[in-house]
C-alpha cells in the first residue's frame, strides 16, 4: 500500500543486511528501556544487533522479556535514582569496555494516545527525560525513541519539539518519521 501522506521526515539508515540474523557476527550493541515483552528488542536482534540489556517496570512483561531473550532484563522503576544507578552499573558490566551503539525506548503513550484522554499533565509523558538521564550517561551513538503518533500533535507539535530539544540540548542530531506499520 503506498503512503500518500507527504511529511518532511527525515529518517538515517544503517545497513545491517550482512549481519541480518547472525549475533556471532554482529558488534552493534543495544539496551531497550521501557522494553515491555520485547517487541522492539526483538526487532534489533532480527536485524543482528547484540542485546546488552532491557528494562521494564511491569511484572508480566519483564517474565515474557526473560523466557525470550538470551540477555538480561531489569525490573525497576526508572523514575528512581537508585534503580537508574543499578541499571548503568549492569549495563556497563555487561559491555564489559565495550561501547554502547544503540539505546532504544517506547516511553509510555497512554498520555499522548489518541484513543485516550490526551492529558499534558500524565505523569508518564514525562517519562523519556529519565530515559534522557541514562543517555547522559551511557552516551550511546544513537537513541531510539518510541512513540505514538498523538504526540505529534499535542499541543499543536510543542510536545514533540520540546522532547526533540531537550535530547539535541544532549548533543543528538534528531530525524522524526512517523512509521506506518501495515506498510
């Protein structure tokens, strides 16, 4: 089906068709915050990207998370210092001097969602600044972020552009898309 819907997104892409599939090839690292069951960690390991680690606060997500990945998963609450701290340590562990390439995270929609009350004030819009805090300071060579398409337009864009400044204010370089899945 094509897409008619014209957009001045601009999308960067990486090739990963020589490691498609194979880990033992692969020397991209990830983490995935927010990660739920997985969905998008396992999307960078389809595309050969070795998973360092994820990080959810939802008990029956972080089980799914472990049954079908081979690395590990933290549960905690990102809102919390303490667990932001835990989970650097680990994921530094974890790449054991290695770099991270990729840190990759679908902050809650609830909030931003069309199908919801689109509420500003949801405490959970708030959310991808914790992600922002653990970026500083793993620094990874990209971010991912992951969202719905409500965010876009709430507040006619002043949400989107106020998240897109807060991570170049961080020293990224941000390209938006919005991503039509059944394409």
């Amino acid at each position: 089906m094509k897409n008619n819907t014209k957009t001045k997104d601009i999308v960067n892409w990486i090739e990963v068709s020589d490691i498609w599939g194979d880990l033992d090839k692969s020397e991209i690292t990830f983490i995935d915050l927010f990660s739920g069951a997985g969905g998008m960690s396992k999307g960078f390991e389809m595309a050969g990207f070795e998973g360092i680690y994820g990080l959810d606060h939802f008990d029956s997500a972080v089980a799914t998370y472990q049954r079908n990945f081979k690395h590990p998963i933290f549960n905690g609450d990102i809102t919390l210092k303490k667990v932001k701290r835990e989970f650097i340590e680990l994921v530094n562990d974890q790449l054991s001097g290695r770099k991270l390439n990729v840190m990759a995270g679908g902050f809650p929609c609830q909030g931003f969602s069309l199908s919801g009350h689109r509420v500003v004030a949801d405490p959970r819009n708030s959310l991808y600044l914790d992600m922002l805090e653990i970026v500083n300071i793993l620094k990874p060579d990209f971010v991912v972020l992951e969202n719905v398409v409500g965010l876009r337009s709430m507040m006619k864009g002043g949400i989107e552009r106020k998240i897109i400044d807060d991570y170049v204010s961080s020293g990224y370089e941000i390209n938006v898309t919005t991503l039509h899945a059944a394409d």
